[in-house]
C-alpha cells in the first residue's frame, strides 16, 4: 500500500496543519511532498514562494516524516510531464465543475489557465506513485474523485497503465478552525498576523494569548455541541486531538472556559515545543535539509519515472525514453 499526501505552500504552516497531516506522514515507504507548483495558479510573490517551500519541507522533516520521503514538487519534473498526458485525457466539462476553478477563476478577468488545468496536476501527482491511498481534508476529495475517474479512463482508453486509488477520509483533527470565528477552518491562507490562527513557527506566549483570546460564548457551559457552541467545540476538539482524548469525554470535566483554554494552551504547547525544537536544529544546517531533500527527490523519480514513460508508450509516443 503506497501513501501520498502533499501540502501547498500558499501560506504558513498552522497548528490543523500539523494535527491534521505532518504528524500523520509516517509511512517510511510514502511520499510526501511541497507542493509548489500547485501555489502558481494564483498570483504570488516568487521570493515568498520560495521561502515558504523551503519552510514546509523542513518543517515536515522536523515532524518526523522519515529521509527519503520527503521531496519539492518542482524538483520531480516528471510531475509535470504526466500533468500533461493527463489534460489530453480530460474534459472540459469536469474541469470547469472543480470547486477551485468555481470559486477562483470562472468569469474573472485574467484568470490563469493552470487554475483551470491544475486538478490534472494533481492527478498526476496521485497516479504516479500508484498511491492506493490519498489521505486527504473534505476540500480535497473532489480532486481525488477526478484522479479516479482519469485513471479509469486511461485504462479503458489506452491500456491498464494507472492504479485507481482511493479516498482516505483525513481524522478529526483536520477539522480545527479558527479560533476568532469557529465556524470557518483555520486556515494556512489567512494573513500572517490573523489572530484566529496559530502558527506551527509562532513563539509560545503568542500561541497561549491566542487561545486565551479565543472566541466563546456567555453561558460558561463546557459541552460538546458543534451547532450551538462552535468555539468551545473547537477548544475541545484541539484539546482532543492534542491528547489522543475523547472531545465529548474531555468536556465533562471543566466547569469554566478559562480553565479550558488554560489545558487546551499546555496541549498544544505540548505537541508544538519538540517540533519547534527540531526546526531549528535543521535549519543550523541548510546542508543537510539539502541532502535529505535530494535524497527524497531521487527517490521520487525513480519511483515515478517508469508509470511516466508507460503513460507515453501507452498514448503514442512511441520515441519517448526507456
């Protein structure tokens, strides 16, 4: 069973990101990757893209993701190269309904045609490594609904090329929102210094007066209720997630707000310190975060490189490479 799971560097890593997916990334046989080249399809500043690339693959490392599985998506170029095959495989019809392209691009001026294609990108990022299973948020699945559909068609079309995988619904965890409006995910796109947002980087007194500001409500009942108290749900399921507990469970045993945001500040404080700690002893070496990407990078394309080249004798291109 291969694993799969890549992360856009569109904004700075937070704290779902982490309890959501870096902590999750430990199969030593994955691939994990920065997305990079999906963070093109919207205007971006090339020196910010750059910087935070470079951030996510370190603090992936620092998680733990084991050497060799962690790579640049822009350093694997057969990403791309099948991204390609892939749009002659798909239509317009189904790409125009992708929920990105919806809500970013369709019927606004100078709107990129890689917002448009890109779903193909992340086909190809899925059916290159035969990933059976794509670990993946609610937002996602559509993308990975598309990759099965193409995979299908490629195969019926052209020959058994592409394994159809399939979708692993992402934990709980996933699901932490903001801390300032709890009915909206918490969101790595948000500004830096939006203060609903906890940072995996940001310094610990910030992280502790971020939750200690968090929104709640007036009647000072500690319960689990998603549709009547959102920001006190949010605490306990952070603090659920943070602790390996039960949110409903954890509720019952806090009679005040304030002592709730109290433990759920020690628990992420908890799960952030060590990653913190880990981050920058990497970072005292760029020579070595070097060497572990390559590593990733090399692996990558010799894992990737056979399915590209049968894509191609299987579409025509009967002068492509060994």
């Amino acid at each position: 069973m291969t694993t799969l799971s890549g992360i856009t560097p569109s904004g700075r890593l937070t704290l779902g990101n982490h309890l959501g997916a870096l902590r999750r990334f430990t199969d030593p046989e994955g691939f994990y990757f920065v997305a990079n080249l999906h963070a093109m399809t919207t205007k971006h500043d090339p020196r910010r893209l750059a910087a935070l690339t470079r951030e996510f693959a370190t603090l992936m490392l620092a998680a733990g993701t084991a050497p060799g599985t962690v790579f640049v998506q822009s350093d694997v170029n057969t990403h791309a190269q099948l991204a390609y095959l892939l749009e002659c495989t798909s239509y317009v019809g189904e790409l125009s309904r992708m929920i990105q392209y919806k809500e970013k691009g369709k019927g606004r001026p100078m709107t990129r045609a890689s917002l448009f294609t890109y779903p193909c990108l992340m086909a190809a990022d899925i059916l290159l490594y035969g990933a059976d299973r794509v670990p993946v948020g609610g937002d996602q699945s559509q993308h990975v609904e598309l990759a099965r559909d193409v995979a299908i068609r490629f195969n019926r079309e052209y020959g058994e090329t592409f394994v159809v995988p399939r979708l692993a619904k992402a934990a709980y965890a996933t699901r932490v929102k903001d801390l300032a409006d709890p009915t909206k995910k918490m969101s790595k796109s948000e500004a830096d210094d939006a203060v609903g947002t906890i940072r995996l980087l940001d310094p610990p007194d910030v992280i502790r007066r971020q939750i200690m500001r968090a929104v709640t409500d007036s009647d000072n009942e500690v319960r689990h209720d998603e549709a009547a108290k959102p920001g006190i749900t949010n605490l306990l399921d952070i603090l659920a997630a943070c602790t390996d507990g039960d949110p409903v469970q954890l509720a019952t045993a806090y009679s005040s707000y304030g002592e709730l945001k109290r433990d759920v500040a020690d628990a992420v404080l908890a799960v952030l310190e060590p990653l913190q700690k880990e981050y920058a002893r990497l970072t005292t070496d760029p020579g070595a975060i070097n060497e572990l990407l390559a590593q990733g990078r090399d692996r990558a394309l010799e894992a990737s490189l056979p399915r590209l080249r049968a894509a191609e004798r299987a579409m025509g291109l009967a002068g492509s490479a060994p």
